[in-house]
C-alpha cells in the first residue's frame, strides 16, 4: 500500500504524540459531556478518522503534484476566501462572516488558507531559491500572500490573518531572505 521510501521516511514519534494528543482530546470531551451519547466525541471522533485519511492520502501523493497544481491551490484559496466575502454565501456566526456552508457543513476556507498559502509560497519560494537574499525577491514574495492575508482580514478574523503573515515570515527566513529585509519590513 505504501511506497517503501514512504515507510522508510515515517517520522513514528511525532506520529505517535499527534494521535496520542488527539486521543487525549477525545477523552476530554468525553469526560466533559458525562458520556453523553449526543455529545461532541463522537463528531470528535468521526474527525479524527477523516484526518487520518487526508493524512495518509496526503503523504501517498508525490509532493511534486503539489507543485504542479500550485496556481491552481492559489486561484482556489482565493475563490474560497472570496465567496466568505459576498453576503449570499457566507453564514454569519457572532457578526463575522468566515464559514461558508458546504454540504450541510459549515467550512472555514481561512483554515485552509493556511495550507495553501505553505504549498504555494513553498513552490514561489522554491523557484526563486537564487534570488531569496534580493529585495525584489523578498517584497515579490510578499505580494504573493497580501492578498489572502487581506481578505482573511476584512472577514474579520485578525487572528488567523497575523498566522498566514508568520507563515510568510517563517518560510522566508528559512529560505535563506536577509535578517535586514525582514527586519526592514516591520520598521525594526
């Protein structure tokens, strides 16, 4: 079922602390709702299961197709953001407008934005390895994220906007841009 290198490269720790920290969840919310047969561990639960399968789908896909696809991730990332935008498609909770309905499913596309941004920038970045250390480079790579981090802004949702900014200043700094620039960038 699985390629051998995949087998080979399997980080079992961290898989292990992950479904351990899930599996603690799951007992929380248990303990909280008192057994409770409507209770949330079971949605709980049926989630976990969901994740488990986007994980291995995931880990099984050649991380070459992501870089295929990734205009097509980001055109995706901003039609999702878009639709929270306009008032027929998204649902309002506590006066902010960042589910869309899905299914009969509430979604958040800023949740996943997070991850589009990390496949698309990583892609952008990846192409532009020899000029990261450039302004042009640095500012370009910006550019790539204002617009998701904007639109996650107007939604409102500050908290997940300043997260896709950190992704950015994380994947830069790691791709070898100047301390300078990004400390140039924040007015330090």
């Amino acid at each position: 079922m699985f390629d051998t290198r995949l087998r080979k490269n399997l980080d079992i720790p961290l898989i292990a602390l992950t479904y351990g920290l899930a599996l603690l969840g799951l007992l929380i919310i248990y303990s909280a709702t008192h057994g409770d047969a409507t209770a949330f561990h079971k949605k709980q639960f049926i989630f976990m299961l969901i994740g488990t399968v986007a994980l291995i789908a995931a880990a099984s896909i050649d991380y070459h197709v992501y870089a295929r696809f990734a205009k097509h991730f980001y055109l995706l990332n901003l039609v999702l953001l878009g639709l929270v935008l306009l008032p027929r498609f998204h649902n309002r909770v506590n006066g902010a407008a960042r589910w869309i309905k899905i299914a009969g499913f509430l979604f958040q596309p800023s949740e996943l934005a997070k991850l589009i941004v990390i496949i698309t920038l990583g892609v952008f970045l990846t192409q532009r390895a020899a000029t990261i250390r450039e302004p042009k480079t640095f500012l370009q790579s910006f550019l790539y994220v204002v617009l998701p981090i904007l639109m996650i802004f107007k939604q409102p949702d500050l908290g997940t906007a300043l997260v896709v900014l950190s992704i950015w200043v994380g994947m830069v700094f790691i791709a070898g841009a100047r301390l300078k620039h990004i400390a140039a960038f924040f007015g330090c």
